[in-house]
C-alpha cells in the first residue's frame, strides 16, 4: 500500500465529501492507497496545509490557487503545483449580516473585516471597496481562523469571507439574513478555491501514487454528486459536533454537488481562468512576477 496524507484547509465539509466518500467507500484502499485525512482543528491552524506539504508532513493540501503563487514566491520558493481544482465555480462570497446601513461594499469603509490573513486577502477586499466607489480604508482583525464566522455572528466583526454552500447555508438554516458580495460583480476575476496541492518534485518522484489518489478522489467527488444523501450521512462522523446536524450536511450536500463538475471536467482547471486571474494580479501589482497557468497548475493527474 502506498501511504498518503492530505491536509484539508478546514474542518470536514461537503467541499471534502470526495475524500471522505473515497476513504468510507474503499476506493482509495482499492487503489492500493492507504490514505490519512487531516483537518486543521488538530492543532488549531498552528500550521497551514500548504505548510505541511513544504514541510513533508503532507503529500497534499487544499488551498486557494493564491497560496500556489506566494509559495513560488517566498525567499526561499517551494514547488507547489495545483493538480486538480475541487469546484467548477468560485462558491465564496464577502459577507455581512443585513443591515441597512451596509448595502454595498462602499459602506465597509470604517467597518471592521475578519480576515484569514490569506494571500492577497485583504488587497482583494480592498480593491472590491475601492470598485464599488469606496474611499477610505476597512479596519482589518486577524481572529483565530476557525472562529472568524462565529465573530461575524457575534457582532465582532462587520463582514467576512465565506463559502456560500457551507456558513451561507447555515445561516440560512438558522434564519440570519446575510448581505454577499461576489467577487466578480465588482471586476475582480477570482481564480479557483479550494485546490489540491502538492510538491512538483514528489509528484514527479511518485506519478503513478499521486494519480492514483486524484483517480480515487475524482470518483469519491462524483460519486457524492449523485448519492446528496448518502453522503450526508458518512459525512456526519468525520465533522465537528457542532456540525452533526443532518439538515445542514444534507442541503449544504444538495448547493455544493453540482459545482463538483462531471467525470470529463472534475478537477480541471481552465488555461484561460487561471490567466485571467494571474493578469488581474500583476496589474494591480499584488504580484511583481509573471506567471503563466503551466507553471502553477498541472491538469495532468485528471
């Protein structure tokens, strides 16, 4: 058996319904594959995904596309690639809850944003501000990452980001009304997010493994599309207590399925997309060099 780690970049949700379909339903074992999931409330975030990848404590991680560029970037550069995308669409959204005196992204200026301290981050959401005719800057806070959607519930924060099938269908479910803001309504080409993550040079070193974990995670996701149900229930032992609650595994399952893609399209990232992004950033100068999507995105694996 050839032993793989992948380290998720949250606690278990339906955007990871693949792996954990793929490990409750033997396929990864079926592949020859003995696979560890790891979810980062193990050691509250003390280290990121991408993180442990460079470190070799994972062969894998879920990240968004930016965590690719700043890892090529960093002083000493990491060979992170992107070998398959999780969603066909961005699923995430700026948020507030509603309230009448925040209706657009101007009316963030002077409101406090929880941030996950991501890469580009807090350059996006102000650019987003800034699109919408905002002039003036947010007041930016860095809670502990797995409590930031509680801040926004709490009254701590104004506005955060989320994803609209997982903390969007919960407060939903919980009758809170939320004010989003896409990305792209406000002229800002967002690349993809989540991605699967990993070391260029170990996939090189060990193709045959890695394509076989992608292969097996690509019928887990597919398989999850079709079964919303089932899969909500296999998914009930591996979330948070907190999140054990069959109607929000269950319709989160339901939003989130159809943006998995189908088997000619699951995980593939688009040349085009990618590019678009990579430009918006080297024109807003977040990025001083220029990529081209070879370098930072492998569909290889599909």
């Amino acid at each position: 058996m050839d032993k793989l780690t992948i380290a998720l970049d949250w606690t278990v949700n339906p955007n990871h319904s693949g792996f954990i379909v793929a490990q409750e339903q033997g396929l990864y074992k079926a592949a020859g594959l003995a696979v560890t999931i790891g979810t980062p409330d193990v050691d509250n975030y003390a280290l990121t995904p991408a993180k442990k990848v460079e470190l070799g404590q994972a062969d894998f991680a879920l990240c968004p596309l930016e965590s690719i560029i700043s890892y090529r970037t960093k002083a000493q550069p990491f060979d992170a690639l992107a070998v398959a995308a999780l969603l066909t669409e961005d699923l995430s959204s700026i948020v507030t809850l509603r309230r009448d005196d925040i209706r657009s992204p101007q009316d963030l200026v002077g409101r406090t944003y929880a941030s996950y301290q991501a890469r580009y981050e807090d350059q996006i959401v102000r650019q987003m501000v800034r699109n919408d005719g905002g002039r003036g800057e947010l007041v930016i806070t860095y809670p502990q990452k797995l409590s930031i959607w509680n801040t926004l519930l709490t009254g701590q924060a104004d506005a955060t980001w989320i994803f609209d099938n997982w903390e969007g269908v919960e407060a939903e479910l919980r009758g809170v009304p939320l004010t989003s803001f896409r990305l792209a309504d406000y002229g800002i080409p967002y690349g993809y997010s989540p991605v699967i993550m990993a070391s260029e040079r170990q996939l090189r070193a060990r193709t045959a493994a890695y394509r076989k974990f992608v292969q097996a995670t690509k019928q887990g996701f597919l398989h999850a599309q079709a079964r919303p149900a089932e899969t909500a229930v296999l998914l009930e032992k591996w979330v948070p207590p907190a999140d054990r609650r069959p109607e929000l595994l269950l319709q989160s399952q339901r939003h989130t399925g159809p943006y998995y893609g189908t088997e000619a399209t699951w995980g593939r990232m688009e040349p085009e997309k990618v590019q678009a992004y990579l430009n918006w950033l080297y024109e807003q100068q977040l990025e001083r060099q220029q990529f081209s999507p070879a370098e930072i995105v492998s569909n290889e694996l599909l």
